[in-house]
C-alpha cells in the first residue's frame, strides 16, 4: 500500500520534467483518483520482470507484451506493389499502401491519445513551436496512458533494475517528457523546433532540400494516406525480396504533402513499424536508449545502433540522442531490416 497526499500533487511529474517546483505546476495538474490508483501499482511490472533479463531478452520481451498490436492479415493488409531504390524518383506504387485497416483498435486508449498529439506541430523545421496548456495535457494523458501498459510497465522495471531510472512511477513519467516532448533547436542557434516525439512519430520537412525526416510512424503514414496527402511509392529491399501484404516490418519510399502550405517533400528511404501500438514503440525505443550496451549496440559517429530479435524479424535500432543525464532527449529512433 503506498500513501498518497492528494494536496502534494501526486502528478508533479511534468513539472519535474520542466524542472520547475511544485508552485508551478499548470492548473489542473492534481492528481486524480484513477491517477492515485496508478500510483499505488508502481511496481506492477514486477512479475513480468526478471533480474537476469539482458537487453536482447527485453527487447523481445517489450514485442510480446504488444497486446494492442494489430493482427497482421486480420486487422490489416498492405498493397505492397512494385519495388523502388533509394534513388529512385519513380513512382511504382499506384494504388494506396493500406489495403485495410480495422479502424476499431483505434478506439484503445493509447491510439486515441496518440491520434490527439499528431496536430501539435508545424512540419517545417526552423518554426518556433508552441506548447500551450492543451498541448501539455494532452501529452500529460499520453504518458498516463502508456503507463498502463503492460511494455511500458516493463521497461520501467527493466531500466530502474538495472539503475538507469529511478523506480518512482512519478520520476519515470517526467522523464519521458523530457526524453520524448522536452523541445530542442534542430539547427545551432535555431528556435525550439523540434522534439523527439514530432520528428519519429509525426515527421518533419526541409522546404529548402525537398525532403522529409523522420517520419517513421505507421499510424501517422496511414492518417495521412487517408487523407489523401501520403503517395507510397514503393518497397526497398535487399535482393528486392518482396515483403509480405503482412509485414511488420516495411522499408519503403514516399512523398508527403504539408496540410499547412501544400508543398510536396520526399523521403527516398525510411523504415516503419507496421500494425505495432504506440506503447510498444515509445518503450522499445525508450529501452534502447538509455540501455543500449554492448554486445547488442555499438557506436557509428554520433548513432547508437541495436541488433534487436523481435518475433521473426531481424532489426537494428537506430538512436541519436541529445544532451546528458536527465536533460537526455532523443533526436532520432527507428528500425532498419
């Protein structure tokens, strides 16, 4: 049983993660009773956790724990079509990308607080960004969210067992704000632009260069196809294999115009997850990087890269982090096959 002094503001997480006190917490920042309830659970990913685990065991630990995932062939189906190379500037993929989805999951709590972050950010690099009060709470009930989660529930146990988090539920959400919404400067001397979670899971352009970063989101590629403004162009591969209508794992090329100022930018490669949730990405890739070690990750320039074994695919995990300790943000993670 832990205790909980509901005038303490159970949830002064985002104000840790912002570094300021408990004084200036946003209004409403109390903590509610289901958020007491949670509170009261802070180990519960105790007895999916085991001491012993390496982090190729969590790793595919975090994958089976996916419950929320889509079953591939039953909840959705690609068009995989024909196949490109990075180069390439042709279009060999006339129809959509997603033949079906089932739209239903997308009812689940964490795709709903997923969906509602997505129109947060200006995709044009070098624009200030803007975190109003709305912003800060729909990000606040994200994370609460993805702390419910069985994957979510693991990595914290996994990474405070092993010293890289404190055990604290309250500490370990401030410090996913940081890692994933606490914004940064893309460019030297530039504005606050950017931040891990816009440049992974929504996307991000340079007008000057006609090109896409980021972007490595299923759930944002599907949005935007829906909406007409995602033209899938086709798969790349190795030996030009061609992927599976089920993959889960998918390299392909796109173009993606800008709701904003309709210009068309391009993405000649990039690697996405497919039918995963949001709580299996934000965990994995919160795994890999604060506890990347060796003999699983190693170091090219300023990457980290983590041969990862998840179900029956082979992927390495890409990481670019930026600053130190708890200022730690991620810059960039996704998968390559």
């Amino acid at each position: 049983f832990i205790f909980v002094n509901k005038t303490m503001s159970a949830f002064s997480w985002a104000a840790i993660a912002r570094g300021k006190g408990e004084d200036e917490i946003v209004s409403g920042d109390e903590a509610s009773d289901d958020e007491i309830k949670q509170l009261s659970t802070e180990f519960q990913g105790m007895e999916l956790y085991n001491s012993e685990h390496t982090l190729e065991d969590a790793m595919q630990k975090v994958w089976e724990l996916d419950e929320n995932r889509l079953v591939p062939g039953e909840d959705y189906k690609l068009d995989i079509q024909g196949y490109t190379h990075f180069n390439g500037d042709t279009d060999y993929a006339r129809r959509p990308l997603f033949e079906y989805v089932n739209e239903s999951v997308f009812e689940k709590p964490t795709y709903k607080a997923f969906f509602a972050l997505l129109d947060n950010y200006a995709r044009e690099t070098g624009v200030q960004e803007k975190v109003g009060y709305h912003e800060k709470m729909e990000i606040k009930t994200f994370i609460n969210e993805l702390c419910k989660t069985k994957p979510m529930q693991y990595v914290h146990k996994y990474l405070s067992g092993k010293g890289h988090c404190s055990s604290r539920l309250a500490d370990f959400k401030g410090m996913l704000q940081v890692l994933w919404f606490k914004m940064y400067n893309s460019t030297r001397g530039g504005p606050l632009d950017s931040c891990g979670f816009e440049h992974v899971f929504v996307g991000e352009e340079d007008d000057r260069k006609n090109s896409l970063t980021g972007f490595h989101n299923w759930l944002q590629l599907y949005k935007e196809e829906q909406a007409g403004r995602f033209d899938y162009q086709g798969y790349i591969s190795r030996n030009r294999e061609r992927p599976a209508d089920t993959a889960q794992v998918l390299t392909l090329q796109f173009t993606a115009t800008d709701a904003e100022d309709g210009s068309v930018d391009r993405k000649p490669m990039s690697t996405s997850f497919i039918g995963v949730s949001p709580e299996f990405e934000i965990a994995l890739y919160t795994l890999v990087a604060l506890a990347g070690e060796e003999p699983y990750t190693r170091t090219d320039r300023s990457k980290e890269i983590t041969s990862a074994k998840l179900g029956e695919y082979e992927v390495d995990i890409h990481c670019v982090k930026w600053g130190r300790g708890k200022d730690t943000k991620i810059r960039t993670c996704y998968p390559q096959n």
